[in-house]
C-alpha cells in the first residue's frame, strides 16, 4: 500500500523523465482518488467535492452510515427491524446496505421488508414488483399491507372521492399508521425508514415556513416515536440523497424512479426547488441546515401534545381520536372534501361531548377491519400489562 | 358545476401551481377615524395616512422603550443608518417620538441622546465586479449623495452624525488609511462566493458598530431591518448553520456583551415601510448590498432566500409574519459560560464549547511543538482539513479520524474559537499560494488574506481564558456539587 502511494503520489515536479513524458505523467497523477491516491478517481462527492474511486466512495458511504448508527446507538442486538421498503431508491438503498452492515459489523438484526400498498394503479404496483425482486435478492422476509386491506379505501378511490389537493395529507397519515401497523404483524420492534438528509432539511425549513413548532422540534430526531412500542429511525439522517442515487447507480441496483402520479405537492415543491438552488451554491448547506436545527432551542414554555390513544383503534396520538380515524370518518360520510378546511376534529370533538352528554353513543365509522389488523394495539397492550403487573405488585 | 367550482375555489384541484390570495376590496374610507380616504392596507385595516403614522410611530415606540432598563436615566440610542428606505424612515421615527422636529412635546427629549451612525463601504466598489470606469463613477457619485443627504437629515433632526469607513475595523489612524483600504479590499477578494462576502461585510459591519457605540458610550443600536428582511435572515442564516444563535439574530433584541442591537422595525413589513418613505417624499440614493458582489452567476445565498420569501409572500401574505412568528418560540441561550465567536460574535453552541475546550487542552500538551510550526506548514495543514471538511465539524457522519486534535492557524487564528457558520466561511478562502511557486510576472510575494486585528485578539484571549481555566478547573465547583 505504502509502495503504491509513494508510485502514485510522485508528483511531477519531481520526475525527472523528458517532457513528453511528464506532461502525460502529470495528467494521470493529477487525476487519482484523494482517498486512496492509487485508483482513478470516477466521481466528485457531492457532500465534500472529493474526487474519489468508486471502491472508496463505497467505502466512505457504508463507514459514514456505519457510524451514524453506532454512534446514535440505533440498533440493538436481537432487534428485529422492519425496513420500510418502496421501491424507490432510498429504501432499495437502505436495504442493501442494512443487509451489508449486517453481515459485515454482526449487529445481529432480524431484517424485514415491510411495503405498504396505497392501491395507486400505475404506480406502486408497478414498485412493489421491484420490492418482490429485492426480497429474492436479499433473502429477507417481505410483508405487503394494502390501504385496501386496512381502511377499505385504495387512494385511487380516495382521489375520485377529493381530488388532487389535500391526497398527500391523506396517504401520509394512512401510511404512516399502516407502517405500524405492519410491523406489529411482522412482530418487528423497530422500522428504519429512508428518509436521507436532503428530505430533513426540506422539512426543517417546510416547519418554519409553516409555523409548525412542535414538528421543528420532532424532525430533526434521528429515532422518532420512542415513547411508544415502535421507535422509527432514519440511519440516512446525514445521507445526501446525491449519494444514495449514487450508490444505487454504481452498484446497479434495481430500484423503481417514477414519481407518485398523484403527488403535485406544490408549497413542498417550492421548498425542494430552493433547496436545489441553494445546494448549486454551497453543497454543504443541506448539513448546515440540520446543524442548525440541531441547535435550535425552544421557549420552555411551548406545550408539546400529550400523547395519548386513539378513542377508535388505539393508535397512538393526541386527541381524542386519530387523525387517521378522523379522515376515514369523512371519507365515509362524503365529507372529507371540506374536512380539511374547516377544522373537523374539533367540530367532531365537540359533536361527541354533545352525544355523550345526551346518552347517545357515538357512531363507529371505522371499518370494521381497521381494528382487526395489527393494533389491538401494542401500545394498549404494554399499558394493560404495566396495568396488570402494577396491581399484581400492588396486591401481592 | 362551474358556478359551484368556482364559489368553492379553496378545495379546487389545484395542480401543479398555487394559487395567489384573490385581493379583497378595499374599503375606501380609513377604519379608525372613518373619515379620510385610505391609502394602505395595514395588515387587514384599510388606513388614512394620519391614523396610519400615528399608529406607526406608536409601534415603534413601544419597541423601543419596552428595552428601557431604568425610565428615569437617559436613554443613549445610536442609530445604524445604511440610507436605504428602512433606516431613513427609523430616523424620522425616532425624531417622531423624542419630540424632534414638527412633533408636539420636547420632553421626552431630555431622556434621549441619539446619534446617527452610517458605515461607509464606498471602498469596496473595487470588489463589487462592475464592469465599466463609468458604473465605478456612478456609484461614487451615489455614494456621495447617500452620505449627503443622510448628514442633512440628521442636521435636521438635530442628531449628531457620524461617517465611518469601513476601513476602520483594521483600526482609524488617518497616515495609513490607503494600507488600510488596500488590506480590506484583499481579504475581501480572498472570498470566492458572494455569499461570503457579503456575510464578512456584515460581521465587520456589525463589528464595527460596536465598536463605535463603545467609543462614543451608546449602549443600544437601533437597526433600521424590516420585517421581510428578518425573515429573510431566519432562512439564509438557518441555511448556513447558524441555528444556535438564529433567534439572537432575528427577534427584537440581541444583547451583545454590554450593547444591545435593537431591531425596532420588526413589525414592519417592507410595503409599510416604502408608503411611509413616499409619503415623506424622501430619497433613496442606496444600491442593494445583494448586488453589492453579484459578480456570480449562480447568486448568493442571501440573494436566493429573499427571492424565496418574496416569492412566497405574494403567494400568501402571512409568509413573513409566520416565520417570524416561528422564531419568536426560538431561544438562545445565554448564561454566564457563554462564548462569542472570534469573528461574527455569536454564541458558540454546547458542543462547540466541548470542542474549545478539548482543543485548549490539547494545545497545552502539545504548545512546545505548535510554536516551533512554521506559518506555511501551519497553513498547509489547514487547507488539507478544509478539503476534507473534517477540522471542526460537529457532524458524526464525516469521517475525521486524524486533525481532531491537532493544531490548525489560519492567520493566528484557531479554529474552534469560531463558530460552524464562520468556519464554513473561512473554508471559502481561496488556496493561498503554494511558497515554491515565484510568480512569473512580479517579485514581490503576494499578500495573504488578512483578517481585521479583532479577530485575533478575540481568538487569542478566548482561548487563553480557557488554557487558565484549565489550570484551576480542579478547584471549580458545579452546581451540583
């Protein structure tokens, strides 16, 4: 290693050959890696602006993950970790390298692929074949759970019913609760999603253009939802979403790239362009966003939401019900188109009161499968086994 | 149908573009006095021009005066002009509310001493990239005037007035003034982006300003920064990584050691503002400092996030005071373990003071050695790190296993007593010139980029604090204790 540095690293000021020759001489020491100073370097890092060999950049890539879970102390050994898997190539990354680091450093993980199926025809069961083919290829367990299964409603069906504006509101909230529910079925305590560091930074400034205080606060965490039976974490949190195309590209995996059909986010679109524009200009800026949110400290004062469970299906959240409950509610009742605009959860709160108060009940909306699947919940499970455990102490 | 769809235009699909706010129909007499016909639309009032300066003037009072430590001593407040339209109509705010010229009472004014104070940056017209001899004589000529007129107002007002070159921050002997220039222009011209540079303009700006207030004994600066401004601060310095110290920068007040900088014109969004400066028929003879060293075409940050929040405030014209709203839930915070940043001055985060501290004491262990370290090897050592972006990153996702203790100069100055912001800034200087290489073409050795004294003397203290601090740390006791 040391012989090929010093040949690699002759400098051509040094060389003492005729001039045809050092000029050729100048031009291939020029170009090697700034790592390894022996390859050919075949790209630019968009994260430093090194350039560097392709082994290197795998290298570097897989060790900057590896640290950021070791030092986050993400995983423990035994842990069974549901990989939350679309097809795309964040999670086709992700599983990759989460197989890699497996094998490689034995964190000892029972690896599963979870892919939730939204029912968009055209477009994720187009991507879900592309899952089937990486459970082939990582040998890892896969596990698909439908909108159609959980809630009765396929997002095709949800668009007809609301149109184009508030769908991604919807499919959010739906997958969100679903990736839950999935692992709960999975019997997985941990889901690791691939949310790289480009999607934090447009969070971070979508929250203060929104004003949205206690989402700042929570989408910088690395692990998300600890409080309950399911911590989530983003291994990519530091990841450029550069890099991970990257990866994928070199190592020629085999990853769906079409845009959802239905997902003309315009205000999230604003936020992505100037984070591109800002990214031309000084590549670090996405870091240094999350550096600053990092570092930002709030008023104590700020009341965070108490979380509690769902009335309806005992998912956790901080009314009365969820908001997944609340839209299933609408989308049954023909409403859910205005919904969104006239602050329904509210209006549903103070309806129920009024129906309690008068000894009526309130009307179960939620389809009946909803509660059959996953969550009966892990959450009210832990809470009536403290319950139980916390009286038979009591008792005895 | 399409009567129904348009009657219900929110919940329309929207596609890909958002959909401006429809204006509404301004009332044409003013909500307050229902008299006089109105001539703004404040926030969702529509207003005459007396109720609306009346209510102005009383904002900007109660921002001042909420600062006010003790009502009976005089309050001594130095006003930060730059001529553009935001601190011409502070100043006339200001004299407003003492009982200056053609207001009511005067005695207020026996509790107020103001003076005005403009940094003048007319030297830097030689880094500003302009093309032509001509571009260069208009913008002297513009300068003149700016400086002119603002010197006329405040003899209006009866505020004394001060003009500083920027030059001033390498220290104000009048013999070397043209050296002075000269080593201001070349450190800026060591910065490769605008964004750099307008962002060392503004530290030494700042830097400066406080230094003048100390000397002249005011204990408050007023800035003239309005509302799109502060928003438009909240992102650019969210984007560079400022985040400890965002909210110092953009609420109202921001203590700096003994002075405070006061943003009085928080509440003001630049349309109130320019209605004011028309109304008043003053002049505005300033360029934008954004254009100040637009010689790149992709732009500086500042530039792009103003274009941003612009953009989206005539989307929704809730933009700004959301954001500033945001930032008012945001806090800095500041004890007595505080350190300031050796060039920007801002507090330095938990972890950067850990840094700060790993670094005194490793120098310590290692300070035989440093002193024996010749600058271009210190220097060498320097640009590799900032090539691999390792040095003083706080980051767990770079790879930075060897530097991390070792000692790095950059002109005297050590890294860790500097803030991430400003040492992302100083990865921006150019590669200084390899010392084996003469240049063909000249003798003399080129001059190396050299930062104003402050920021030596700010380093150097800083850290010699924390070398004693380390010698007597045993005989510390925390609170816990």
């Amino acid at each position: 290693m040391d012989n090929n540095n010093n040949n690699g690293g002759t400098t051509p000021t040094t060389t003492t050959t005729t001039t045809t020759t050092s000029t050729t001489t100048t031009k291939r020491v020029a170009k090697l890696c700034e790592l390894c100073k022996v390859q050919r370097p075949v790209l630019k890092r968009p994260k430093t602006g090194q350039m560097i060999c392709k082994e290197c950049f795998y290298q570097i890539f897989e060790d900057e993950i590896h640290n950021t879970i070791i030092s986050n102390n993400l995983f423990q050994r035994g842990d069974r970790v549901a990989i939350g898997a679309s097809g795309g190539k964040d999670s086709t990354v992700l599983a990759e390298i989460m197989t890699t680091l497996n094998k490689r450093h034995d964190y000892g993980l029972d690896l599963f692929l979870l892919s939730i199926d939204e029912g968009i025809t055209g477009y994720r069961d187009d991507s879900l074949e592309t899952v089937k083919r990486n459970q082939q290829q990582y040998q890892i367990p896969l596990k698909i759970l439908s909108y159609k299964e959980l809630y009765n409603w396929t997002m095709d069906e949800i668009v007809a019913e609301i149109g184009l504006k508030n769908n991604c509101t919807f499919c959010g909230v739906f997958r969100r609760q679903a990736l839950d529910r999935g692992a709960v079925l999975l019997g997985a305590n941990k889901i690791v999603t691939g949310h790289n560091a480009d999607d934090i930074a447009e969070t971070v400034l979508m929250n203060l253009l929104r004003g949205d205080i206690p989402r700042l606060q929570r989408c910088i965490n690395i692990v998300t939802g600890s409080e309950g039976a399911l911590p989530r974490s983003k291994p990519f949190k530091y990841t450029y979403q550069k890099e991970i195309v990257m990866y994928a590209y070199f190592k020629k995996l085999d990853y769906f790239t079409t845009e959802c059909i239905y997902a003309p986010n315009a205000y999230r679109g604003h936020a992505r362009d100037f984070l591109k524009d800002l990214e031309a200009v000084r590549p670090s800026i996405i870091i240094d966003i999350i550096q600053s949110a990092e570092n930002f400290h709030f008023r104590d004062e700020i009341k965070m939401p108490v979380q509690r469970n769902c009335n309806l299906c005992g998912y956790i959240c901080s009314n009365e019900i969820c908001m997944a409950c609340d839209f299933l509610k609408n989308l049954n009742s023909g409403k859910a188109k205005y919904a969104l605009n006239s602050n329904s959860l509210k209006n549903y709160n103070k309806s129920s009161n009024n129906n309690n108060d008068n000894g009526t009940t309130i009307p179960d909306t939620t389809p009946t499968n909803i509660s059959a699947i996953g969550f009966d919940h892990p959450l009210q499970q832990q809470q009536q086994q403290q319950q139980q455990s916390s009286s038979t102490t009591s008792n005895s | 149908m399409t009567d129904n769809n348009q009657l219900t235009c929110n919940t329309e699909d929207a596609g890909d573009n958002l959909i401006p706010t429809p204006k509404k129909a301004v009332k044409k007499t003013c909500v307050r006095c229902k008299e006089k016909p109105s001539i703004i639309l404040f926030r969702t009032d529509p207003m005459c021009w007396d109720c609306y300066h009346e209510m102005i003037i009383k904002k900007f009072k109660l921002n001042v005066t909420r600062f006010r430590d003790n009502k009976k001593d005089v309050e001594r407040l130095m006003l930060a002009v730059s001529g553009g339209v935001s601190s011409r109509v502070m100043m006339d705010l200001v004299s407003h509310f003492i009982g200056g010229n053609g207001s009511k009472g005067t005695k207020a004014k026996l509790f107020f001493k103001v003076c005005v104070v403009h940094i003048n940056i007319s030297c830097l017209d030689q880094v500003s990239g302009r093309a032509t001899e001509q571009d260069h004589l208009d913008h002297a000529q513009r300068q003149a005037n700016l400086v002119r007129s603002l010197e006329e107002a405040a003899q209006q007002y009866e505020f004394p007035f001060y003009n500083i070159p920027l030059e001033n921050i390498y220290g104000c002997d009048e013999s070397n003034k043209k050296e002075r220039q000269q080593m201001l222009i070349d450190s800026f011209t060591q910065f490769t982006s605008s964004t750099s540079k307008e962002d060392i303009l503004e530290h030494f700006r700042n830097q400066l300003l406080f230094e003048t207030a100390h000397s002249l004994g005011f204990n408050k600066i007023l800035f003239g920064t309005s509302s799109n401004r502060l928003a438009t601060r909240l992102l650019s310095s969210t984007s560079k990584g400022r985040g400890y110290n965002v909210p110092n920068e953009t609420n109202m007040v921001d203590q700096h050691k003994d002075i405070r900088f006061i943003q009085p014109m928080r509440d003001f969004l630049l349309k109130e503002i320019h209605i004011y400066h028309r109304k008043m028929s003053f002049i505005d003879y300033t360029n934008h400092n954004v254009l100040l060293f637009n010689n790149n075409s992709k732009g500086s940050i500042n530039a792009l996030c103003e274009k941003f929040i612009n953009h989206l405030q005539d989307i929704s014209n809730q933009t700004i005071h959301t954001l500033l709203r945001s930032v008012d839930k945001l806090v800095s915070p500041i004890d007595e373990n505080s350190v300031s940043c050796s060039i920007c001055c801002a507090n330095l985060s938990e972890q950067e003071i850990k840094q700060l501290e790993q670094y005194s004491l490793a120098l310590k262990s290692s300070s035989s050695s440093s002193t024996t370290t010749s600058t271009s090897s210190c220097k060498s050592s320097c640009n590799n790190c900032s090539a691999s972006s390792s040095c003083c990153s706080t980051n767990n996702n770079n790879n930075n296993n060897n530097n991390n203790n070792s000692i790095q100069l950059t002109n005297n100055i050590h890294k860790p007593t500097l803030c991430y912001s400003c040492n992302q800034l100083l990865r921006d200087v150019k590669q200084p010139p390899v010392l084996t290489v003469v240049p063909s073409d000249s003798t003399t050795t080129p001059t190396p980029p050299t930062l104003p004294i402050y920021v030596q003397k700010n380093s150097t203290v800083l850290l010699k604090s924390y070398q004693l601090r380390n010698e007597i740390k045993d005989f510390l006791l925390d609170d816990d204790e």
